[in-house]
C-alpha cells in the first residue's frame, strides 16, 4: 500500500492509498479519525469556507478550534478544596489539588480545617441529591436557611500548625 504525503497548514498528513490491486472499497487505517478531525471544525463557522488571507491566521484559527474541542471534552473539575483558619469567618485559600493545599498549609504552618466543597452546585443542593440532609420543615427550604447551611458530610481534614491531625 502506498500512502501520500501532503503538507496541509504546516503539517505533515499521510494519506493511505489502496494497493493498486484492491478492486472496490478498501478500509484504510486511520482514516477515519482524518474525516471524524474534518467534521468537527466543521462546527466552526469561520472554519467552513477559507476566509483567511494568509496561511498563519488560518492555522491559529485551526489551532483555537482544536483547542475548544479538547476542553470541551475535558472532565470538569467536581471539587476545590478550600481551607478555612480557626478565627477565619470565610476560606482564607481555595485550591483544585489537595496536595497543593497541603503544601501551602505546612509551609505557613496554619491552624484550621480543609474542607472539599463541590463546584457549580450549591451545598444545600448538593447533600440533598447525595442524600446527607432531608428538608423536613417548610423553614428547610427558605432562602435564609439554604445560604447558612454546612455540612458534616463533606470531606474534611483538620490541621495544627501545618500538620494534619
């Protein structure tokens, strides 16, 4: 089988050929992923007819499509860990990665709780879904009470001057 090189926007595209003793529809190898690339920057308006002047901006453009694709596809993050210090009223850190957390704790040698809280869900929310609070008076679904609400259920760690307990 031979295959085609083309240099498309800088890059180098290999395009399988069938032997030239196939007769009819023949699969190719990776082809398909090739068509399944073609078809989502189908998506990008801009993308569908070659409106760029020059060769750069047409790449960039691909570029930026590409990479709206990929975080479009990447998880979400689901938690943040945020520390709250022994006298503090609100979290006085918020980190992705509890590992960083631990680390900015023991370097500062603070004294306090790291609590892991769900992202883009109200806490309320999110422990009546998971089924750790049960709304059982009317008072339970006022406003005032949502927005005071804690729960003991969330993932938590206590520290001493920058170790944990």
């Amino acid at each position: 089988m031979k295959s085609i090189s083309h240099v498309i926007y800088g890059w180098v595209v290999e395009i399988a050929q069938k032997p030239e003793s196939a007769k009819g529809f023949v699969p190719q190898k990776g082809r398909w992923q090739v068509e399944r690339s073609f078809a989502w920057l189908n998506f990008f308006r801009r993308l569908s007819k070659d409106y760029e002047r020059t060769t750069a901006s047409a790449v960039a453009f691909i570029q930026l499509a590409f990479i709206s694709i990929i975080l479009a596809r990447m998880p979400y993050i689901i938690f943040k860990h945020a520390l709250n210090g022994t006298n503090g009223a609100i979290p006085s850190g918020v980190f992705i990665e509890k590992e960083i957390a631990e680390q900015w704790i023991a370097e500062n040698q603070f004294t306090g709780l790291l609590t892991k809280y769900p992202v883009n869900e109200g806490l309320y929310d999110w422990a009546v879904a998971n089924g750790y609070f049960t709304p059982k008076r009317e008072d339970h679904k006022s406003s005032y009470f949502k927005q005071t609400f804690t729960c003991a259920s969330l993932e938590h760690y206590h520290y001493e001057n920058g170790k944990q307990d």
